[in-house]
C-alpha cells in the first residue's frame, strides 16, 4: 500500500554540527541546516494535508505510517539516521524505530506551508516509503466495522480528499485478514436464539477461506521467498451475507491490513 510517488521521496539535505551550549544537549541535532530544495519532493504541506484529514476524517480507523530504507540495498544507511520537520518558528524531531518506520507530524496549516523534511544523510541515499496502516486489532473486528472501514475509506478518496490529494489515499478493496494458519471463523448470536430454553445462547459460525493468490504482501525476506513458509490471507469487503454483529475468531499471531486495488 505505498502512496504516490512524489511522498515517497525524501527530502535529503547536508547537516553541519555546530557548537551547542550544554543547556540544549538533549534537543535532536541541534545543528545549522542547509535546505536544498528538489522540485520532485512533494511539499511538506501537501503531506500534512493528508495527515490532517485522515486524522480529522477518518474516525480513528487509520493512520500513516512512513520508512526510511536505502535506496541501494547495498549500501546500508548509518545506524542512527535522523529527521527532523524543519519550519520557520522551529523544528519538530522524529522518532525512527528499530525497522526504519516513523510517523509525521500533524502541523498547523501555516506552519506547514513553509516546512521541509531535514536529515543528516548523505543527499540521494534514502528513499521514503509510506502506508496506510489500520488501527483496528483482530480481536475488534466484526462485519460492522468492515463496513465501517470501507465506507470511510471510500468516503475519504472520493469526496473528502481533494482531486490533487487522492493519489495518497489507496482505493479500499477490504480487510485484509493474515496468519501463518488458515484458520479463521466468523461467530454471531443465533437470530432464532432465545425463542426457547433450548436454543437459547446458540451461537453461528462459518469458517473463513484462505485466498491461494492471497498472500501476506508484507512478508520480507526468507518467508516471502518459500511458498510454503508464507502467511495466508483472506479478505472482507464488507458486501457478505452476514450480519454486523458476526465477529472476527482468529490466531493469536493474525495481522489486518488494508487491501488496495492493484494490489494482489
């Protein structure tokens, strides 16, 4: 689920260290920034446009999240790189993980307009990669909140979004469902339950199918190369037959992810 090109480029600039007074020793590279501009970077203000109205409109469903990796696999990048958003008023410091992913931050609209992405790597040896990420947990998903995340998704690209954003909000096929074991089920109360002691508490289910071409687009390394070390998958889409209230059961190892048209 990569967006659009122009944000998955990273704005790349020299950072030159300068003496810092003891005072400022734990601020994120208290250092003078030479900002080169690149017209094929997509502006900080667009991104934070994005950022603003997936945090504003999508309620609660989504977030992004970006990574930072080299752009020859050959040559690793250093080990502790780091960005900061850089505006007129100050910079805002970001956080790498372990794995290379961050967030960004959500600005102001008048801070964001002048802002830039500064880093401490050598111009042209990274590249910025960014998803959509659902923040809904497996044990929280029912066909009610599928249906929820399709229509906002859908919502959000064809009306909400403007024409010039909707490159950077994939268009939703549905949720994603991926465990190293097929083995997932959908449970619901009986609608007949109830009517006597006999039936009441009754519960339904239906297993679920792993997908054969639907495979864990996340897998890296070892497992993505052996077919039979692959997670498996299957999708919701929201238009099942069942009701809302049936529920997700699923192995304790499942991950949900947004399944994106042009995407397997």
């Amino acid at each position: 689920m990569l967006l659009g090109a122009a944000m998955m480029a990273l704005s790349t600039a020299a950072v030159q260290a300068q003496d810092t007074p003891p005072q400022q020793t734990e601020v994120l590279d208290a250092v003078s920034v030479n900002m080169k501009r690149d017209n094929s970077i997509q502006p900080y203000g667009r991104m934070n446009e994005v950022l603003s109205m997936v945090q504003r409109y999508g309620q609660g469903l989504f977030r992004l999240e970006f990574k930072l990796e080299a752009k020859d696999p050959k040559v690793p990048l250093p080990a502790a790189p780091k960005l900061a958003v850089m505006h007129a008023d100050a910079y805002v410091p970001i956080v790498i993980k372990a794995d290379g992913s961050f967030e960004l931050p959500v600005l102001p609209k008048e801070q964001a307009k002048d802002a830039e992405i500064a880093t401490n790597l050598v111009k042209g040896t990274a590249k910025m990669s960014g998803k959509l990420l659902l923040t809904v947990k497996p044990e929280q998903l029912d066909l009610a909140t599928v249906r929820k995340i399709m229509n906002t998704a859908r919502t959000m690209r064809s009306e909400i979004l403007p024409w010039y954003l909707r490159w950077a909000f994939p268009q939703a096929e549905g949720v994603r469902i991926c465990s190293a074991q097929a083995n997932w089920e959908l449970e619901w109360p009986d609608p007949a339950a109830g009517k006597s002691a006999n039936t009441a508490g009754q519960l339904l289910t239906i297993a679920l199918s792993a997908e054969p071409k639907e495979l864990d687009p996340d897998e890296v390394g070892a497992a993505k190369k052996t077919a039979a070390a692959r997670r498996q998958c299957t999708t919701l889409t929201g238009q099942e037959r069942w009701p809302d209230t049936a529920r997700l059961l699923a192995p304790t190892d499942t991950t949900l992810s947004l399944r994106v048209s042009g995407q397997n």
